[in-house]
C-alpha cells in the first residue's frame, strides 16, 4: 500500500558556459519551457526538494491531491481512496443514508 501526495516545487536547471542570458530569456519569452530549453543545451537539472509544497484541493480546481494506493492481483496500483471534492460528496452522501437508517 503506498500514499502519494501532490508537491509543488522548483527545479534549477544549470546551464553550460557559452549560453547567454539573453538566449534563455529570448526562448522562454516566445513559450519554450524550461525542460525543453535546457535539454537543447545538456544542462544539469536538480529539484529543489528544500521548496517543496504541499497541493491543496483549491488549488488543484477540486481534484485529489492525497491518494491511497493498493496493488491489484494482476500487480497494478490502483486509488483506493483519496480526498477530491467528488469524493467527499460521495462520503457525506453515505454519511446521510447511514444516519437515516
């Protein structure tokens, strides 16, 4: 059984001598992103694990940011529980049906 929760953080790409400011900004003004920017360059990536931030259901516009995961028999990881707005709805739901019996 494992827990996987969402992070935001920030990742530092270090880019080889020769490449000038001016370049990185000039891509990344015309919407290259970041990843695609420095693997044209062979640069060094390192996740700055030290910013990392938890996700909240706000901010992930009411989708799960913790899940509970459970292998199947045929080896696969499946949700077996997790706290997105729909899934709460259906907790509460059964809630009421539980108390009205």
């Amino acid at each position: 059984m494992e827990i996987h929760y969402k992070v935001t953080t920030w990742v530092s790409i270090k880019f080889p001598d020769g490449v000038t400011k001016e370049e990185i900004i000039e891509r990344l003004e015309k919407g290259e992103m970041p990843l695609e920017i420095g693997n044209q360059f062979d640069c060094e990536y390192e996740n700055m694990t030290e910013t990392e931030e938890y996700v909240t259901l706000e901010e992930n516009d009411g989708q799960a940011t913790i899940e509970v995961m459970e292998e199947t028999e045929k080896g696969w990881l499946e949700t077996i529980w997790d706290n997105s707005f729909k899934s709460e709805l259906k907790r509460k739901e059964n809630e009421t049906k539980i108390d009205k019996n």
